[in-house]
C-alpha cells in the first residue's frame, strides 16, 4: 500500500485491524466481513504498527514469551515459538538484552516477530522501515522477504524503491481512495509512464512527491 505522508494508508490499516471504527462501508478478510464477523476475521489478523510496540524493560525473549503466554500457549509451546522467532528475525544473540537497549531497526525486527506469534493469516506492517536507515531497511526487507509464501503481509510505505522490492501486487493511495492496483509493471503500463515513479506521481495529487 503505498502514498505520500496523509494519503490515508495508516488508516486504512487501523480501520481493517480494529484500531479505529470505520464510518461506513466494510471490507472483507479472506471472506469474512470486517463489520458483520468480527470475532473470525480477530482471529486471522495482526498489526505490526507503526509505534513499535514492545516491553521496553523486558528483554528480547522475555516479550516474545509474555505475547506467546498471553495467546495462551503452554509454557513449553511459548519456548518453542520464541526460538523459532528469534533464528527467523536473526535476534537469537540479543536475545537476553532488554528492548529499549535495541535501536529502532532491532526493535521493529522484534515487533514484526510478537506479531507473528498468534500465527495470522494476515500481518499488516504500518511503515515498517520508518526512520530506519539505509543498512537497517534493507535488514528488515530481508527479514519481510522470508515470510512470502507463509502469510500474507499488507505494507504500507510512501518508500517506492521499498514497494517495488518487496510488494508482489501494489496499491497507490491518494486522499483516501485507492487510485490503481496492480503489479508494478501493470501500473507502468496503465499510467502510460516510462517507470514506476512517474507511475506514482502521475496518480497523486499535483504529480510530485510529498
């Protein structure tokens, strides 16, 4: 999902993850209504937001833990998962040392992997690489790459080189409404533009980037 600053695409994440009631309208998750079935689409979902969401005094695998408890796995379960998560988002070393000691790279890689501990159908990522820089962005796009095939993951990002590297279908976003969706070279095509950033700025608002 993909738009400038204020395009709406935060929103729409929290509308379809039950952080904010929509105003009219509904939307289906793998068939079942967001308004209608509220209980079973819970049960599919999870929302990396953009705010990392960790316990800043736990350690790396004590949050991992508390989530996977939480769900209601058993203790040995928990331990299980937590390993697992830990050798996918390369955290196993720093495992023992607390979340607000990470930076902000480390923290969403562990943020990304809590959420993923209910084992979700789908997982949105509301800008995960924000604020990251150049080596820890493309970290975590390696990290984001290693879930293709296991869940389905909504992004959003007003990055385009991030869209383009890691989004198998692309939805641009503008004042709220969806403008086009596609692959990237369907988008091109469809904009009648030579590449993709001319693509994207030809479908938002003033042709330029915010």
């Amino acid at each position: 999902m993909l738009g400038s600053n204020g395009a709406g695409k935060t929103t729409t994440i929290k509308m379809l993850s039950y952080l904010v009631e929509p105003t009219a309208g509904d939307a289906l998750m793998l068939g079942h209504s967001i308004r209608k079935e509220e209980d079973a689409v819970k049960e599919m979902i999870n929302v990396s937001p953009q705010e990392t969401a960790v316990a800043p005094k736990l350690t790396v695998k004590e949050n991992l833990e508390m989530i996977a408890r939480l769900y209601g796995f058993s203790k040995e379960k928990a331990a299980q998962k937590t390993e697992h998560l830990m050798e996918t988002f390369d955290l196993t070393d720093r495992q023992h040392d607390r979340a607000k000691s990470l930076s902000g790279g480390w923290q969403r890689k562990l943020s990304i992997a809590m959420a993923l501990i209910s084992q979700p159908k789908i997982l949105f990522l509301d800008e995960p690489t924000l604020g990251l820089d150049v080596r820890a962005r493309r970290e975590l796009w390696k990290n984001i790459e290693q879930l293709k095939g296991k869940v389905t993951v909504i992004l959003t990002t007003h990055y385009l080189e991030e869209a383009e590297a890691l989004a198998d279908r692309l939805c641009i976003m503008d004042k709220g409404v969806v403008q086009i969706l596609g692959t990237a070279e369907e988008i091109i095509q469809a904009s009648g533009k030579k590449d993709f950033e001319e693509a994207f700025l030809s479908y938002t608002e003033g042709g330029e980037l915010a």
